[in-house]
C-alpha cells in the first residue's frame, strides 16, 4: 500500500467524521447548519478519493457527481437575501470546476 493510498483512505475517513460530527452538534437534518458540515465532509472525502489511485474511475466521478449536486443544493437553500443571479453564477462556477476535475481523472 503506497503513501498516497494511506493518506487518501485517512482523508475519506476524517471526512465521514466530518459529516458524523456535523450530525451530532446541530442534528441530522437538512438545515443549513448540517449541511455546512455535510459538503465539508464530503469534500474532503472526495480529495481522499481522488488521491488512491487504484480506486475505480466509476467511484471518482460518481463522488464529484455527488459533491457537485450538494453544492448546487447548499447554495439554492440559502436564504432570499442571496439573489438568484448570483446563485445561477455560483452553479455555473460549481459545473465548470467539476467539469474541469472530471477531464483529470478521465485522462488517467
């Protein structure tokens, strides 16, 4: 198992502690509150994911799909004192940068 597998299965694991901390302090709803906690937790898990290289491509894309629809989620639930052409800048910002992550892992 090379340093890389080991330093990505530590971040996937903080990154579940994360999402289960999140759960535990303000409840395992879907305020905002929890989730700040669950997009942190998934995104560290996601850098995790990406950095065992023998982890199947499918799982990869399949977590940048993940984060990339709770993000677009998080940021549509915020309150009305967030206009709605800056929330549609914010997803296009969202889908181009997953985009972009999703042509790496392709071209490995």
């Amino acid at each position: 198992m090379s340093g890389m597998t080991i330093l990505g299965i530590c971040m996937i694991v903080i990154g579940i502690l994360i999402v289960a901390y999140g759960g535990v302090t303000v409840g395992f709803s879907f305020s905002l509150d929890f989730q700040s906690f669950l997009l942190g937790g998934l995104i560290v898990a996601l850098l995790g994911m990406a950095l065992i290289p023998t982890l199947p491509l499918a799982c990869k894309v399949g977590g940048l799909a993940l984060v990339s629809l709770l993000s677009i989620v998080y940021i549509h639930s915020m309150p009305n004192d967030f206009e709605l052409m800056m929330k549609l800048i914010a997803d296009v910002a969202i889908l181009g940068f997953s985009t972009w992550i999703m042509m790496l892992f392709l071209r490995k």
